[in-house]
C-alpha cells in the first residue's frame, strides 16, 4: 500500500508540475485584462490602449482596458492588487498608483510596496500649467501676483496625484496659496476650466494641449525642466520663476498583482518593450510630449523605489499632509 500510495504521490505531483509547466508555455490562452485607474481621455487611458493594441500584437491575445476611475487611481490598483496572480489581469499604472500614494492616504487597502510585480515601463509625459481664459493673467508670474493679492481665492483642479502635486508644490515655491477642487477624472475638470468653474489645472499634455491649441484654455508654464518640443513657445516652471529644480513628470508602466509567474512577466515585458521601440507608437505621442524608456521588470521595480523616495519628499515639501 505504502508503494502505491508513494507511486501516486508521484504521478501526482508530475501531473501538477506538467500542468503549471504547460499553462506558462500556453501564455497566454486568453483575452487579458488592463485595468486603466483613471477615466477614458486621459493620458493613462489614450497611451494605455495603443500600447494594449500593439502588445496584443505580440502575445496572440486581445489586451482588452477596462477603465476604473476614480481616487487618484487607488480604485483600479486595488482591483488589480486583489486579483489573481495568473497574469491576466494587469495595471496599466501610474506615479499616481505605484509612487505617490502611499504618502498621500494614511490606510491604502493595499501594501503599495508589496501588493505589485513590475512588467514593463511605457514611459512619461510632463504637465502644462493652464489657465481660464477669463482670468486676467498672461504668464506664470502674473497668476502668482493675483494669487498672493488674494490668497485663497484661486482654485486649482485635480483629479490625479501629479495634478495635484505639482500645483500643491508651485504654491509652496511661488510663496502663494490656492485652494484645490477634486474631480474624478481629468476630463471633467478640464471641462470645468474651460467653463471657468475653477482658475488652473495642470495636467498631462494629452488632456491640456489639444485645448490650449483650440485657444479654449491659455498655457502658461511646462512642469519639465526642459521647454517641449510640442509647444516650444511655453517657458518652463523654473524659466517663468526664475527658481531652479522645479520638475513634474508623469510615468506610465505595468503592473500585474503580486507573485505573478515569471514567464508571464517576462513574456508581457517583451511585448511592452516591442510596443514602446514602435516608431509609429512613439511619434504618434511625440506631441504630448511622451518619451519611451524599454527596459526590464527589475529596472522598473528599483525606478519604483527611487520614484517613491522622489514623490514623498516633493509631497513633503509641497505641506501636503496623509488623508
């Protein structure tokens, strides 16, 4: 008995090891999930689903976005932090969810530095800072003359963490005080500007500069530390300041939930690298701004920690407190 029961344990465990085996060789079966945490229009959504489209190319699969807003992203990294870990569900991620979070909510439903497996990093934009039209400003200088002639009665509009940041840090650099307005998606507030409801938002190029181009809205000032080639004719925060080290920009990469097989990983790096060297991917996001960046899981997991270090000193820095 004691032979058999041996012997069956062994059949057993082959099956299962065969099994695992051929389920990471067959990666992947099936259409796989993309969570966006932040509303369709948005950099996240726009970039996220040319790169969907191309990795599908690659991987034999429909990478298929589902778009999940809302919290700065906290709504759709937690969808994916308590996902299986079969690689078919992933975050399309950004500073937002993978960097900056964790300094700005006291009680994450999720342990940000142990709940994701970097893939693959997209790449990043800069910010314009934009204005009403109605507002009787023509340059950064101006906005933080009228701001410190009545403090507080500017408003500034957010919907993401990088929105907010870098408005929360020109106030602390420029010495003036604005007050903030939340909204769940980039869209909407960018919306409520051109309405006049709120004074400034500053947001990713892909929401602002088509806008800014129409003359619906006015730019004044890019978050970069370098002008964009994209609108050449907008100083940068530090030129338009006279200040120095003044710099904002938005990341983009993937994430898939924590312990994720390494062949999947791998497999999803290869098609998110192959996405980003496409010529026709990266000029049709030259305009915005968007630069690509290939590289390994292990390069984005150490940027992760560097860019989390970055975030919560400039979120120090800027007065802004956990909530």
């Amino acid at each position: 008995m004691k032979k058999i029961s041996i012997l069956s344990y062994g059949v057993a465990l082959f099956l299962s090891i065969a099994s695992a085996t051929s389920l990471a060789d067959n990666y992947p079966s099936k259409p796989i999930k993309a969570i966006v945490p932040f509303a369709a229009g948005s950099a996240t959504d726009q970039i996220g689903r040319a790169f969907a489209a191309k990795m599908a190319e690659s991987l034999g699969q429909p990478v298929v976005i589902e778009n999940r807003p809302g919290a700065n992203g906290m709504i759709g990294a937690d969808v994916v932090a308590k996902a299986p870990a079969d690689g078919y569900t992933l975050l399309f991620g950004t500073n937002s969810t993978n960097a900056a979070l964790k300094s700005l909510v006291k009680n994450l439903p999720y342990n940000q530095d142990t709940a994701f497996t970097p893939i693959g990093y997209f790449g990043s934009v800069p910010l314009i800072v934009t204005v009403n039209n109605d507002l009787p400003v023509k340059s950064l200088n101006g906005l933080v003359s009228l701001a410190k002639a009545d403090p507080g009665k500017i408003t500034f509009a957010y919907a993401s963490t990088s929105q907010r940041v870098s408005s929360e840090m020109l106030a602390s650099v420029a010495d003036i005080k604005m007050t903030g307005v939340s909204y769940k998606s980039g869209p909407n507030a960018m919306t409520d500007l051109i309405g006049g409801q709120v004074n400034m938002f500053t947001a990713d190029f892909a929401v602002t500069l088509p806008q800014v181009q129409a003359g619906k809205i006015r730019g004044l000032a890019v978050t970069s530390l370098k002008r964009s080639p994209a609108i050449p004719e907008l100083p940068t925060v530090n030129e338009a300041l006279g200040i120095k080290n003044y710099e904002l920009i938005a990341f983009f990469a993937v994430f898939g939930p924590a312990g994720m097989p390494k062949d999947a990983v791998m497999k999803l790096n290869k098609a998110i690298n192959e996405a980003a060297k496409s010529k026709d991917l990266t000029e049709r996001f030259a305009s915005m701004g968007f630069e690509t960046q290939p590289g390994t899981p292990e390069a984005l997991a150490q940027k992760i920690k560097l860019e989390t270090a970055k975030w919560a000193q400039a979120i120090k820095a800027a007065g802004m407190e956990p909530e």
